[in-house]
C-alpha cells in the first residue's frame, strides 16, 4: 500500500484550506464594514489584527488609522493604544532669538515642540463675554502659527467637541482660517469636565496642550501621570476670568512640565 496521499484526499485539503481562506476574508470585510460603518469596536478590532499582523500583513500606519477611528469616539483601550504605538517625544523647536524658530504663547503661556494642543471649556458657566473673549484670544493665537506646527482644537462640557478633522492640521492660511470659522461657530452648554478631551489629545502625540477652564472639574490627575510619566508633554493651564479652579489648574501644570496663569 502507497504511502503517498492519494488525489482525492490532496484535493479535499485544498478544497478546506480555500474555504477556510474565504470565510477569513469574508469576516475580515465584514469587520470593515462594520468599521467604516461607525462600530468602536469593529475599528479597534480591526486596529488589533494589523498590528499583530492576524488575518492581514501586519500594518502599523492602518493599525493607528483604526485605532484613531476608535479613540475619536472615546474608546479608552484604542487611546491607549495610540499613545503605546506613538509614544510621547521631548522636541523642543522652539529657541533663543536668532534661531530661526517661534514661540507660540496662548493667554501668555508658552509653548514647546511643533504638536499643539487646545482644550477648551464651553460649558455654561462661560456664557456671555467669556466665551466670546476665550474665542477671540484663541483666534489670536492661531493667527500666529508658524507655519511648521501642527494643531488640533478641542472644546468640552460634560462632553468633548473635537475639530471635525481626522488628525492635527498643518498651520497653513487655508487651515487656520477654517479653524478660525469653526471656532466662531461653537455654542456653550453642559457641565464641566475636561477629561475625555485631554485623552483625546494625548492620542495626537502633542508637544504642548494648553488648558483652559473657568472652574473646577473631575481631577484628572491619575490619567494624566499614565499618560504623561515623564513629563514630555507641556501641560499649561488657564484659569480663565474665574479663580475658583486656580488650585487644581495650577497643580497640573506643575505636575507637568507646564505653566500656569489666571486671566482676568
């Protein structure tokens, strides 16, 4: 008796081995469906399979891509993924004058490296002429961007408001214009609470992040010596036309790295 496989049985194990590369192919389009479809978990999951490489060549630039998807729609796991693939680095672009390189200063604090960062409060305790006031000082800063910085604009309440963009914009005239007009349309409303906006920005890989509030808000201490350990990214923050958060927005600028300011 041959010891060799018989026809049938090689093609049957062709036969199984095919089907089961189209059942894997099948499910990995409809995971990106789901995906593109809006499911955090779907992204995330897709995010996993091209950074362990599971299902389709391993990919980190479309590991990030899914997982950014996620993180914008605060997946927490997908955040902290963001910031393992890309960790935080200490650039300091900025010099001494005669280097060629510009400071950015935002209500006097000034910033480090060319990734920058608003976080914004629009709850409703800034009504009225504060919120005009932080807007038009916003609008002033991005004014000055050189044109090598890349930013991103976050506004919060009780929730987060990111600029509708994928990832930070380079500091073009086309782009800060749209930031400028976007600015002007956001509206007030809601609690306090900046934290989910802060996790957002750690996911860009900023150099600097300012801060500003009017009041105080869930301590977000904990999460913010996960993220920033070393202290590479700047945090400044505002105590803006309101003294009552100026301890806790003073303490997270010392414990990183950063400045802090109250602004009549």
């Amino acid at each position: 008796m041959s010891g060799r496989p018989s026809t049938r049985a090689i093609l049957l194990l062709g036969f199984l081995f095919a089907s089961l590369l189209i059942s894997s192919a099948a499910d990995l389009t409809a995971l990106r469906v789901r995906a593109l479809q809006g499911d955090v978990n779907a992204a995330l999951d897709l995010g996993n399979r091209y950074f362990e490489g599971r299902d389709v060549p391993k990919n980190l630039a479309e590991a990030g891509r899914w997982w950014k998807q996620a993180a914008a729609k605060g997946n927490e796991v997908a955040q902290q993924n963001l910031i393992f693939l890309n960790p935080p680095k200490e650039t300091d672009n900025y010099g001494p004058p005669g280097t060629g390189k510009k400071e950015v200063k935002f209500l006097g604090a000034e910033g480090k490296g060319n990734r920058l960062v608003f976080v914004i409060d629009k709850s409703g305790s800034m009504s009225g002429a504060r919120f005009q006031a932080a807007r038009t000082a916003l609008t002033q800063t991005l004014r000055t961007l050189p044109p090598e910085t890349h930013f991103m604009i976050y506004f919060f309440d009780t929730n987060a408001e990111s600029m509708p963009v994928p990832e930070m914009l380079p500091a073009t005239p086309a782009n800060i214009d749209y930031a400028v007009k976007w600015v002007d349309s956001r509206a007030i409303g809601g609690g306090t609470d900046p934290n989910t906006a802060l996790r957002f920005a750690f996911g860009l890989r900023p150099d600097t992040i300012w801060l500003l509030s009017d009041g105080q808000f869930p301590d977000p201490t904990a999460m913010l010596r996960q993220f920033n350990p070393q202290r590479a990214v700047r945090i400044n923050a505002i105590a803006f036309q309101d003294p009552s958060g100026a301890a806790q927005l003073k303490s997270i600028a010392d414990e990183n790295g950063g400045v802090y300011h109250f602004v009549k």
